[in-house]
C-alpha cells in the first residue's frame, strides 16, 4: 500500500506510511516514482548503514528538492570517510543546488574529511580544487589554516590561490601573516592576487 494522508483532530494533513520498511524495499522505494515514497525511503534507509553507497547514486540523479534533502540528511547522520569522498566527487557536478547542498553537508564532516583533504586539493580540475578549498575554509578543524596556506604557497592556479587566501583571512594565524604576503611573489603582476594576499593579512592582524 502507499503512502496515505489523514487529518488529525486538528484538522492538519499528516502523512502516514503502510509500505514494508525492510531494507530490500526501501532501496526499491527509491526508485518509486511518486517523490514523497523516494523520501520517506531515504529517511528510513538511516537504519542501515551498507545501504549508503546506494543513496549515493540516488544523489547524481535526483531532482526533487526535498527527496536530496532526505538523501543528504541521511548520508549526513551516516557520515563516513567514504561517503565524504563520494560526495566530494559531485563537487564537479553541472548542478549548482547539488553542488551547493553537497557542501553544506561536506562542512558538517570535517573528522571524515581529515585524511582525504591533502589528496583531493591535489586534483587536475582547478574548478573542482577551489570548490574544494572553499568547503575546507568553512571545516571546524584545527588543521584549516595549515591547509590553507600549503594551497596558497603550492597551487599553480592563480585563482585556487586566490580562494585559499580568502581562507586564510577569516582562519589564518599571526605567524602566517609574512608567508601570506609573500604569496603574491609567485604570480609577479597580478594585482588581485596581491590585493588579496594584503587583504588577508590585515584581517589576520585585526584578530591578533
């Protein structure tokens, strides 16, 4: 049976399930074409933790605003070094909600990120590296700003550079102030790159 709505006493709409809630159902649940089945079964899926590569591919694909939402809930309570790296591979998505939710949540992981950091800000798509160093800059992790400056001082792309300078305005520590300024000295005219770099600078000097 589907999914049924009821009005309570109050007179408000309340959603009711009737469908199996096994494990074998709920993944075929989330190929159900009506919307409110494929969320109600990616919330339910949360019971099961091998079923979160499954949810991961529902992601690439779906559209419904509210069923991602359920998916990324889900991946969010399940939350894994795995399920990090896949999410951070829709990071390169045509799709700029899915981007966007992908690092709201991504934000939300920062013990997950740890050990896939270094790696995937070492990735050939510059695009897909400043996304990347954006979700880092917004980590509640104690490494951020050495992160940061190890892409300000290594990057090739002036712009990757650029985005991890930001960064270090807002998490950037005293001792990083000369190593920001001397930055801009890998790219000789680019004054936005030296603006930035300056600007971060006194940012960091403001706190400290």
């Amino acid at each position: 049976m589907g999914l049924v709505k009821q009005k309570s006493k109050t007179g408000e709409k309340r959603e009711l399930r009737f469908r199996d809630r096994s494990k074998e159902d709920l993944l075929a649940q989330l190929g159900d074409a009506q919307a409110v089945e494929r969320r109600w079964a990616a919330r339910d899926l949360a019971e099961y933790a091998d079923t979160m590569p499954a949810l991961c591919d529902c992601l690439e694909t779906e559209k419904d605003e509210a069923v991602r939402a359920a998916i990324l809930t889900t991946l969010l309570k399940q939350r894994s070094p795995e399920i990090a790296l896949r999410l951070s591979g829709m990071l390169g998505s045509q799709d700029a909600a899915l981007r966007s939710a992908v690092m709201d949540v991504l934000a939300d992981m920062p013990d997950q990120l740890d050990a896939l950091v270094e790696p995937l800000l070492r990735q050939e798509d510059a695009d897909l590296r400043i996304m990347l160093v954006t979700v880092v800059a917004r980590l509640a992790h104690p490494t951020v700003p050495i992160w940061l400056l190890n892409v300000a001082r290594q990057d090739a792309h002036p712009n990757v550079v650029a985005a991890a300078l930001e960064g270090l305005g807002e998490c950037g520590t005293a001792e990083m102030i000369a190593s920001i300024r001397a930055v801009a000295t890998r790219f000789p005219g680019n004054s936005y790159l030296a603006f930035t770099a300056e600007a971060a600078a006194g940012l960091i000097g403001q706190r400290s």
